[in-house]
C-alpha cells in the first residue's frame, strides 16, 4: 500500500479534508483551550479556510498549563487516556509537559520511522541513538523512530563518552544518531583519551542528525564527512510540542520532506503580520502546524517559532511528492542588525569558512535592540595565538556574505563548553 508521503496533491488532499473533518469536531467538543481562542467561531469545513482561526502560540501553550497543571486546557482527551508523558528541554523557556496517548505514540514512531528511513537506515545498520533519554521528547520517542526501520538500535543516551566509543567499536556500531555539535563532543575524547585512535577508525558510516540547525552547511557536511567517512543526513526535525520527528532529506537530495501530510496540515506566514504566504519555490516564512490526528493535546494554527524556506514543492527523484525545505532558524534566536535579519545558521555558514576557528560560536547579547553590529565570539581550532588579522577578516566575510557588521572576539580553543545536548548560541544576559 502507497504510503501518504507519496501521494500527489489530487490524491492526497480528500484524505486531509477527512482527516480534518473528524479532527475539527474533536477538537470543538474537547478542547477548553480552544473554545475560548475561537471565542465561539466555529472551525471552517475546508482545510483551505483555516486562516479564518487565530493563531495559536507557544506561549499561550504556558500559560494554559501554568493555570490548568499538568497539561493546560488543551488537553482534550481524559487523563487516563494519557499513555506517556515526554517534556520539552526549555531551551527557548519553561518545559512544557507533553502528553500522548496510545494512538499519538504510535502515530509519532510511524511518521518518524519514515523520515528516518528516507535518510537512509535500514535493517542491515546498528544505530547508537545520543540524545538525552531523561524525559524529553527526543530520547525514547527518536528511539522508537529508529526501530521503526528494523535497525538494531543502541540507546545509549548523553555521557559516558569513553564506553560510547569503546561500545561502537566493540559492537561494530555503523550510524549514529545525535545532535549535529555532539560529533565534536566525541572528538575532544579521542584527542584527551584515545592516543593514537582516528575518529574514522570507530567505523561509523551514517550519521543521522537532529536537534539544531547547522546541517545545510555544506561545510559542516564536508567537515564531518573527512573527519569520520560518514555520511551525514538530516533525519530528524520535528516541533516537540506538535510531532518529534516529521521531515528528513532522502538519500539524493539534502533538502527536507515533509512526511507527515497524513498527520500534520502545514501552513506559512508572515511571522511578522501573521499573514498567509504560498508554498512557493524561494518564499520563506514562519512554519505553522495543526493536528489531522492527535489525541491528547491537539493543535490548531500552532506557531512553530521556525523560519523556513521552500525549496520543492514537486516530485522528488526518490518518487516522494509535495513539500520539501530548509530551516532557516528560529524566530526566537533571530537578531536584527539595522534592519537586517541574522540567523545562527548563517553565522556558521560564514565562520566553518575558516580553518582556523572550531565553527564553535556564541552571539553574546548584553543589551536590548536595536543593535548596530552582531556581538560575536569565535574559538580557534588548535591551540596556540590567533593570527593578528583573523577577527577582521571574519568579520569582512560576514558584512560581504550577509550585509551586517559584526564585533568578533577571538577565543583560545576549547574556550566554550562542548554540549551533549542542544548548544545555545544565542546568549542573552540583559534583563
């Protein structure tokens, strides 16, 4: 049987507009949160129609559950219908609790088992999954998305790093999946405890990346590729709050596929106006989700935070139809330097530029906007001084590459901490 991902746009939206139909009424009989939003307008019939509905947002999201513990008014079905409870990592502010019944988990490892298996795991790999098991979404959920491949799959977690190594080199673990820093993390080890040890001698063949933005560098990519042989793809992106994992790049094409169309309505907009933009070729705008199956806490016209740019929306030469696209980076972390818009991911894609810096960066903010220069701190590869011309050259490759001026500070290696989870790079200190 045709999987959905693979349905044209004739096919696959009457399967969305019943899936809808079903959702919408759910949603209206049980969902408090909702209700009160909608402020008695009813949902529209026609998935085309619901920019007629308010938008709704990660902080409306806190609040509901800081009023109504532990899972807010959106939670629409009864407690004991709740199978597991994930939390998000409050990177960008206060964790959220997440409920899932038996249906939502089941339905979170089948459509992250897709996006996993277009990247390129099959039965035939051994995996070793390093993301942190201790509640959030990514540890046990991406797990279960792994298995969902066939792959014998290691759930190792983070810390540890010695027994990681000497456990993928004794099981002949082949890929890996983590964050797209935590290969550096792994690096530093094999420097300081394995003399002698090449990263490339653990033998690790496909790495399966997730967590942060970074990947569409094709330095990165070209990095990780001379320093371990392995192949990295961009398996795993996902909203916590809406479904872990629901786009990866198939095995021809590092863009991502939205292979959620069954699960998950997509929409773009302005994030600024909230205004409805086209899935087009080039436009970018902030991603918005909603639930066509979710049973405990249902979304409608949910913010995402992210920034993303179309860049396919046609068939794929892996035979997958529909939305394909790159993350640009989050609203939240995005920094305005008289009047232009800096994302993390292009500050990377301008520092990896440089051998002589580690590509491991921070955004240091002391201040509230406006700013007239990005405040930038850069760590050297290798010990030793920096080269007197170094943060002026970075710092003309960043006004040539993306029209701002910046204020670079050059640090001694291993100057910044290596995290084993999600890295901040955008570090505000003003209150």
């Amino acid at each position: 049987m045709q999987r959905p991902e693979y349905f044209d746009a004739e096919r696959l939206r009457p399967h969305q507009q019943q899936l809808w139909q079903r959702q919408r009424r759910y949603v209206l009989e049980n969902s408090g949160f909702y209700r009160d939003l909608w402020n008695g307008v009813e949902p529209p019939q026609k998935l085309d129609e619901l920019a007629r509905l308010p938008l709704s947002s990660k902080q409306e999201l806190r609040e509901s559950q800081a009023e109504s513990p532990p899972f807010g008014t959106y939670l629409a079905s009864s407690l004991a219908a709740v199978n597991r409870l994930h939390r998000t990592s409050g990177t960008t502010g206060q964790a959220m609790n997440l409920a899932l019944s038996r249906r939502d988990c089941e339905l979170t490892a089948s459509v992250g088992g897709r996006a996993q298996a277009l990247a390129g795991l099959t039965a035939e790999h051994k995996v070793v999954h390093c993301l942190n098991y201790q509640m959030w979404m990514g540890g046990l959920s991406d797990h279960l998305t792994l298995e969902q491949t066939g792959a014998m799959v290691v759930p190792f977690g983070v810390g540890s790093t010695e027994l990681l190594i000497d456990t993928i080199r004794q099981i002949g673990i082949d890929a890996i999946s983590c964050t797209p820093s935590y290969p550096a993390v792994l690096e530093k080890v094999i420097i300081e405890r394995f003399p002698g040890l090449d990263p490339r001698d653990l033998g690790l063949r496909l790495g399966l990346f997730g967590g942060e933005p970074g990947l569409d560098d094709p330095a990165l990519r070209q990095r990780l590729r001379d320093t371990w042989g392995m192949e990295p793809r961009n398996a795993n992106y996902g909203v916590s709050d809406v479904l872990s994992n629901f786009a990866a790049q198939c095995t021809l094409d590092t863009r991502l596929h939205f292979v959620a169309a069954d699960v998950l309505y997509p929409e773009l907009i302005d994030p600024h106006s909230g205004a409805a933009l086209a899935f087009e070729e080039g436009v970018e705008g902030e991603l918005v989700l909603t639930h066509l199956q979710r049973d405990c806490q249902p979304l409608v016209r949910f913010r995402s935070g992210d920034i993303v740019a179309v860049d396919g929306t046609g068939r794929c030469e892996c035979g997958f139809e529909g939305l394909r696209f790159r993350v640009v980076g989050r609203s939240d972390d995005m920094v305005v330097v008289r009047g232009v818009n800096i994302f993390p991911s292009m500050v990377a894609s301008v520092i990896n530029g440089f051998e002589a810096l580690s590509g491991n960066y921070r955004i240091l903010l002391d201040t509230p906007p406006p700013y007239d220069v990005l405040p930038l701190a850069v760590e050297l590869a290798a010990e030793g001084d920096a080269d007197s011309g170094l943060a002026q050259a970075l710092e003309a490759a960043i006004r040539k590459s993306l029209g701002a001026s910046a204020r670079v500070s050059v640090q001694p290696a291993h100057s910044f901490e290596l995290s084993e989870g999600k890295t901040r790079r955008v570090l505000r200190s003003y209150q």
